[in-house]
C-alpha cells in the first residue's frame, strides 16, 4: 500500500528499504529472540566457559605441580647420582691401596720364602760337603795307604800308625790349599 501511495505521488522506490510494517515485525522478533538468547542460552554458554576454564587453570596447576616434582624428582637424582660417584671413587681408591698393599705383601713373602729356600740349600750344601768331606778322606786314606804300602814295599796293617799317617796327609794338603788361596 506503501507503495502505491508512493507510485502515485511520483516517487522512486528505494528496494533496499523494506516496509514500514516489516520493520517492525522484523524488530519484535529480534527482541523476542535477543530476550531469549540473553536469558537461556547465554548464562549456558558462559557457565560452560566458566568450566572449561576452571578445567584448564586445574591442569595448568596440575601440571605446575608435576614439572615441580619433576624438578625436585631430578635434584635428588643428580644428588644421588653424585653421592654414588663420590663412593665408587672412594672404594676404587681403597682398592688401589689395598692391591698395592697385597702386593707388597706378596712380595714381603716371597723374600722371605726365597730367603728361607737359599738359606735351606746352604745348609744343604754344608751337610752335602761334610759327608763328601768325611767320605773323601776315608777314601783318600785308604788309597794313601795302598800307595803307601805300595812304596815303602810293607803293609801297614796298625790302624793307629795308618790313621796317624792319612791324618798327616790330610793336613799337609790343607795347608797348601790355604797358602795356595
């Protein structure tokens, strides 16, 4: 009607502005709507952002919570970790001394050992020398009489005599190793 009115009286209609009538329709749904929104779904919409941001700043604590045991979790670890290299540097030292002093032990009872194996075969070869000793000269008078008695052409049966004659020799030999020496 709007429109007629406007036609007859000349005027040039605007199709961008719709009519009076629709506007106002168009305003009281708005409205209608707006009050709806603004009352029912916004407080929903903005209690579920409330929520989700509770959720998120609970993680972030949780979170904060988490890397600060980590943290503390890592700190007792790089203690730990240096205590024990600390130990392990303790006991490898002691090892060391305790294998040099089981060394010089072993050592130490080795002189001793090889000390006591000479001073058993000196005495070995004293007692070896004695009876060779005792022996060559039994031997050693028993062949001077022979050669003796081969000699002066008689037996010398008296052992006394014999005996005083080896002994003699025996002596005179000595001696002229000693001055030899």
């Amino acid at each position: 009607m709007l429109q007629s009115q406007m036609l007859a009286a000349g005027e040039t209609i605007n199709p961008l502005l719709p009519a009076l009538p629709d506007l106002v329709w168009s305003a009281v749904v708005f409205a209608i709507i707006l009050v709806f929104f603004w009352f029912r779904v916004l407080p929903n919409i903005k209690a579920l952002l409330d929520a989700r941001s509770a959720a998120i700043e609970g993680n972030i604590e949780k979170a904060s919570a988490a890397q600060q045991e980590a943290e503390a979790a890592l700190a007792t670890y790089t203690a730990q970790l240096a205590e024990a290299r600390a130990e392990a540097g303790v006991i490898r030292e002691a090892a060391r001394a305790d294998g040099s002093r089981i060394v010089a032990e072993q050592k130490e009872t080795a002189s001793s050992e090889a000390a006591r194996i000479v001073a058993a075969a000196e005495e070995q070869i004293k007692a070896n020398r004695q009876a060779v000793l005792v022996t060559l000269k039994g031997e050693v008078g028993t062949l001077a009489i022979d050669l003796a008695a081969t000699v002066l052409g008689e037996i010398l049966s008296e052992d006394a005599k014999s005996k005083a004659v080896v002994d003699r020799y025996l002596k005179d030999l000595e001696t002229s190793e000693k001055a030899a020496k």
